[in-house]
C-alpha cells in the first residue's frame, strides 16, 4: 500500500506588502532585499484573519481538486508555528469549519519544516492502513511573530496556507520520507518566549523572531546538501532521475545552491519565493500547488521536497505524482 497525492491547494491573504512598502519602514532596499532573498513582496494577514481562515482556503481546494469532500477524510494534521490558540489545535478547528466529526485531527510544529513532517506522518498512517484520506496543511500567520523595526527578519517572512489531500494507492507515490533535528542549533533562529515560561516572557522583544542569518544560512545550505543525498541513496537513485525540486521558500540563494547540488537546471526548481516570501510550513505545499495548476508538473514525474527550519529541524520527501 502506498500514499499518493491526489489534490493540491493554495492560499495568500489579499493584503501585500511590497519591498517599496518595507522601505517606508525600515531602513532596506527593495534592491538589497531581491539581492539577498530573492523576495519582492509578501502577503499579510487582515485584522481579524487566523491561521485556521487560510488553511480552510487551502483545505477546500485541495479537497475540490482531489474530488473528495470533507466526510471522506479520516486524518487531519495541520503544520503550523502560529497556532490561533494554546488549545484546541488548529486542526481541530478547521475540523470544525470543515463539519468533520470524529477523525483524528493534531498540530505538528517544525517550523518551516513542518509539511515535511506532516507529510512524513500522515504517509506512515496511510501506510499501515490507520487512514485511507488524510487531509495535510501548512498554514501560518507568521508575520504576527515579527518586529517591524528589525529590517534583518521583517523583510522575509508571510502568511499563506498549503494542502494536499493523502489518498492510499496501489500505485507508487510517496517513496521515502526522511526527519532530521538537532536542537543544538536553538540559538541561531527562534523566538525566545514561550507559554511555560509564562506570558511575562513574551514581552520586550521575546514574542519575536530572532535569527542569526549567516550562520543558518551556511547550516541550511549544507544540510540540505547532505538531505538530497540521503534521499537518493535510500531509493537508488541518480539526481538525473529528479524531475523536479519543490524547495522550502525561504532564500533564493539556499534555493540556487541546492539544484546545484543536485546539477538540476533552475527551470525545473519550482521557484515562488519572490511571490510570498518565506511562509514557513506552508511554502513547499504552496509551491508545489502553483507547479500543478499550471501544468509544469504532470502524472508520473519524480518530484524532491525538502525543507529546513528553525530547530533545527530538516526533512525531505521523495515521491511520484
């Protein structure tokens, strides 16, 4: 028994926010930032909007592209760094709004490799028989984790929300899936409040991301090196055998460096981070959603997924669509 994906789903708030925009903020340069990033503009949530509004989006059209309808979904697993509450899990909320009952509804958080992991998860479930349709989303409202005056992470991040429905198959799709961590590396990229801390620790610059952007960027860049050769070896494989490389969208730099690692042209790396920015867990199943809607990825092709994040976390998922 196999999992395969059978529909796939996107969603960005309306708001935008351009590098134009950033520079009335904050002392950047919409050609510093393209230079760096490769980002032009990010999506912001309204006032009012959650985590579970964008991944309700995407759940929907994940399921109308899939030809399912919510009651036939017997798994939910949400990704997400930036839950609408302690409890319940977004997962069950969108449960709620998709009037789904009684299915095995959680959160996973691996920051911005927490698709991965969702995707990781869900295959063991289909695959073992403990779930024949399982719905999986990355969402995030990250930019309600930003502060606005610090022109070194403000610049990077957005709101937006992935989906792919998980169906069992007899027909090969999701290869092999492989989770990494080393919480070593803590540090370099976090937010250093917390709930058990208590909610005193959230405030002076504590509830905000932080991140040390040299050093996870030479971390990112040889770790996923050493993902795509862990994933071939598993499976045999060439990197000629890759079809196409559906990276985490947070750097276009850490994006260049991968294909080059794998000797993969970058017109068959699906590239939206100049679109969105880097939208943590829900990048990968965006990007992969905007490759199969217009047509670039089709029935049979090899596609990679990877993905790294704070933690450190990072993971990949080899597959045949």
């Amino acid at each position: 028994m196999y999992s395969r994906i059978t529909g796939t789903g996107g969603y960005l708030p309306d708001k935008v926010l351009t590098n134009a925009d950033l520079e009335k903020i904050v002392d950047t340069t919409d050609q510093w930032i393209r230079e760096r990033t490769g980002i032009s503009k990010r999506h912001v949530a309204a006032e009012g909007q959650f985590t579970v509004d964008l991944a309700e989006h995407a759940a929907r059209r994940a399921l109308e592209a899939a030809g399912r309808d919510a009651q036939d979904v017997d798994l939910i697993i949400v990704a997400t760094t930036t839950p609408d509450r302690v409890f319940p899990s977004t997962a069950c909320l969108l449960q709620k709004r998709l009037d789904r009952h009684g299915c095995a509804a959680f959160d996973i958080q691996a920051v911005c490799t927490g698709f991965v992991y969702a995707l990781g998860i869900a295959d063991k479930f289909v695959r073992t028989g403990a779930a024949r349709c399982a719905l999986v989303v990355g969402a995030e409202t990250l930019t309600r984790l930003l502060d606005w005056n610090d022109r070194s992470t403000c610049v990077l991040f957005g709101d937006g929300a992935g989906a792919v429905v998980l169906e069992a198959s007899e027909e090969p799709g999701i290869l092999s899936t492989h989770l990494h961590a080393d919480g070593a590396y803590e540090h370099l990229l976090t937010v250093p409040g917390g709930v058990s801390q208590g909610y005193d620790s959230l405030t002076d610059g504590h509830g905000y991301v932080t991140m040390k952007g040299n050093e996870v960027f030479k971390v990112a860049v040889n770790t996923l090196g050493r993902i795509v050769d862990e994933t071939l070896e598993a499976n045999k494989l060439e990197k000629s055998d890759i079809d196409w490389l559906i990276p985490h969208q947070a750097n276009i730099r850490i994006i260049q460096a991968t294909a080059r690692k794998l000797g993969m042209s970058m017109d068959h790396v699906v590239v939206t981070v100049d679109e969105h920015g880097n939208t943590s867990s829900a990048s990968v199943p965006m990007a992969l959603d905007v490759a199969v809607r217009d047509g670039r990825i089709k029935p049979g092709e090899m596609l990679l997924m990877e993905a790294f994040g704070g933690g450190f976390t990072w993971g990949s998922v080899l597959l045949k669509f």
